[in-house]
C-alpha cells in the first residue's frame, strides 16, 4: 500500500471551525469548550489520553483504536505544541503535552523559530522550519515504512490539503456551531473533486466523516 | 485492558443465518452466495485476503484493518477448517485456505478428532478436542497477552456466546435474506441483556452490528 499521509481524529465544529477564538495557555481551543469537541474520543476505551481502564467499544472506538496503527510520525503545528507566537521567550516550558504525550513516535513542529528537540516518554519533537512538501519528506523518513499523521491544528491541515499531500483523513464533526475561529471548511463538499466521502452518524453524536483519495 | 475475546467480522444474513444449507468443498457456504456475504469485505483496502493494492478506505475498511488487530490466537470450527465430518478421512487435504492464510497466528480448531498441527505461512493450525472454555484458555496461552479472536463458523461463535465467553463482536448483516441453514440469532436484540449493540449501517449495505459487555 505505500506509505499513506492521514489525518485522524480531527475534530470541528458543524460550521467547520477546528479552533475557536483567543488560544491561550489555559484555553488551547480558544472560546471552543474542549468537552464538548472530543468527548467522543475520551469515552472510549482506546482514547489516546486514556489513563484508566474502562470505555465504550462502540462505532467511535474504530476510530480512536486507529489513531496509532501503522503510524510511524506525526507533523503538527506549533499552535498544536505551544500557545507561544514568535521567537521562543520561554525554552523552559515544553509544551502543553505532558510527560508521556500521546504520539509515541517522533513528532515534527513547523515553526519559523527551531530549537533544540525535546524528549518526552516515546516521543520525540523535532522543530522544524520548512515547507510542508519538505516536512513531510523528513517525517517519511523517519516513519522507516510507516504512515505519517498530520496531527493538526487547523491550520496545518488547511496546508497539507492545499498543497495536496493528504492521502485520508478522518474528521469527526460536532454537534456545536463556534461561529468564529480558524475554519476548516466553509464545507465538507468543498473536498469532493479530490476525495470519496462517507459521512457516518455515531450514536455520540459526532458525524464521522472520512476522506480518501480518488 | 486485559486479553479480550472478540468476534470480528463475523458474517450474517438479513434473517440471522450464518451458513446456508449444503456445506461442501466447493459451497464452503452452503446454497448462501459468499459474494452477496462478503462482498462489503473484500471491496476494502485491508480485507485480509487482498493480494493486489487498491479498496476503499471508508467505514467498512475500519472494520477489515482492526480484523489482526492485537490478536494472538484464533479459535475456529472444523467446518471453518474444511467440510470434513468425522474420523479425518484424508490428512493430505489440509484445510481450504491455501499457502498463506490469513490468520498468522496460533489456530486452534475445535474437532472431536485431534491430528498433528499443521504449519502453513504464518500459520500454525492446531487440532482440540475441548470445551469453549479449555480451548479459550490454551488460546490464551498461546496468545501471548493479545487478544484471541473467535473466528466461527456460527455454531462456534453460539458456543462462546452460549458459555458467556465473548467480550466483543462484530456481526455484518448482509442485505439478503438466506431462509434456511445455521442461525446465529433469530434476532439480536437477544443479546441485550448482556451486552451494549450500535447499529451503523454501511453506504455497501450491510449493517455492523457491533457488542460489548456490559
């Protein structure tokens, strides 16, 4: 099958926001209610995040089950790592991932500003300032036969779509309207001369839609 | 998570019926048309048994990729195995599913007349006489801390459920109704006091029934 570029679990809202309005530190969504958006995700029992035992096996859990497989690197934008703009004023404060992120592979941040790579748990962020073609052919190599997730924000899937480097992508869509923030789609339709679509209703009440290539 | 016992892409009729009437050599499946069956399967990018790139890579395809998912051991019928009833007639005739089949693991094939295992590929089919709950333990065993998959036919997957032994199933109800042959339910609501079901239907048609445990 080759080496696939996917995005998974990418959440939005039903009017196609993936980021509310005003990042911050404490608000990485924004005016975006973080609960409502993922919930989904966390209920089940494969949930990346998930720390317990217990969870749904459901329709979502497909879905949170293939977060992981067959990934060998992620690319993410720097919103995604950190709420910091411009060059980094605190090198102290390694991102708002934790001790043991949830990527377990090596993770490639695109930022006009490097810094040295950071070693956390299995995961390794690397930054890098280059074009997503470039990024990308970095991540493939170092996903050493695997696939590479494009792991978002919003803006860094707008990116990857424009410059046509995504193979699939997943996006769950939220029974909620943000009317403001950093738009995926004005709608999903907008995909349909490049990719099939299967819209799929989950009892949660996030549709699932997924994408691949024609 | 612990070892989980899961039925994954199990196969049935509109009407409950897992097998039609007539197994033989040549109808694994009795009078049931297997394409009518499986066809939402093997249309997939994963579907165990593609040989040639291509498939979709929609719904039905999350089904078909978490198929090997995490699964160290099979347990099958010996009707899965092959058609023969009674004492082994011909040990040279090993099984219907050819030089590399697509389990990969330990096999364990529930038969009243044990016989020597059979290596093929990167499978290894070993013959019991036992119960659900003794062949589930050396599954277990040989499973390594992965999961064991109940692979059928629908008399083996009735014994599982019968002796309480599934955590998870996934059942796809073909839009084709077979009248006669083995029933796996005659409905399955009959399994809700045991377990959870969502219902999702697939744009191929079938509809995934998907179990797990209270």
């Amino acid at each position: 099958m080759g080496q696939l570029v996917r995005v998974q679990n990418f959440n939005v809202s039903r009017d196609g926001f993936g980021t509310g309005e005003g990042q911050s530190l404490e608000r990485p969504f924004g005016h975006a209610d973080p609960a409502t958006m993922f919930s989904w995700s966390g209920a089940t029992a494969h949930a990346p995040m998930r720390t317990e035992p217990g969870g749904t096996y459901g329709l979502d859990d497909y879905f949170t089950r293939d977060f992981a497989r067959n990934i060998g690197a992620e690319i993410m934008g720097r919103n995604k790592f950190g709420p910091q703009r411009g060059p980094w004023r605190d090198l102290d404060w390694e991102g708002w991932w934790g001790e043991e992120p949830p990527f377990r592979t090596p993770v490639f941040v695109l930022t006009h500003h490097p810094r040295p790579s950071i070693v956390r748990g299995q995961t390794t962020f690397h930054f890098v300032d280059a074009s997503p073609a470039d990024a990308l052919a970095r991540a493939m190599e170092a996903a050493d036969g695997k696939d590479v997730r494009i792991g978002g924000g919003v803006t860094t899937v707008r990116e990857f779509l424009d410059a046509d480097l995504i193979d699939t992508m997943h996006v769950a869509v939220a029974p909620v309207d943000l009317e403001r923030g950093v738009r995926l789609w004005e709608s999903p339709d907008e995909l349909l001369d490049r990719f099939h679509l299967e819209r799929v209703p989950s009892p949660s009440g996030v549709v699932h839609h997924i994408f691949w290539r024609r």
